[in-house]
C-alpha cells in the first residue's frame, strides 16, 4: 500500500469513527453488528464492542 493510500484510507477511518461518534449522541452506542445507533439500556455495552437488543437475539 503506497504512502497516498494509507494516508487516504486513515482520513476514511477517522471520517468512519467521527460519522458513528456523531449519530450515538449522548446515551447511545453504535451496534457493531447492524451499526445502527441505540439505547445503551437496550443492549450489551462495554468498552471494547457494542451490540443492540435486536441483534443479540439473532
């Protein structure tokens, strides 16, 4: 991976992390499996991985 990409593919990370930080709001979490923003009561949340009510039942 050249220096440009690697470069390209950080600022697209950080995009990803600033874009899912910004939909959770205060009291929410991202599910890391449907990444769909939900109540931290509706869920298993921890420091490392977040995952909704919804998909935990799968």
């Amino acid at each position: 991976m050249s220096n440009d990409a690697t470069r390209k593919w950080a600022q697209e990370q950080h995009q990803r992390e600033m874009d899912a930080e910004r939909r959770s709001g205060g009291g929410y979490a991202v599910c890391l499996h449907c990444n769909n923003p939900f109540p931290v009561s509706e869920g298993v949340v921890t420091p490392d991985a977040a995952i909704c009510d919804v998909c935990n039942d799968d």
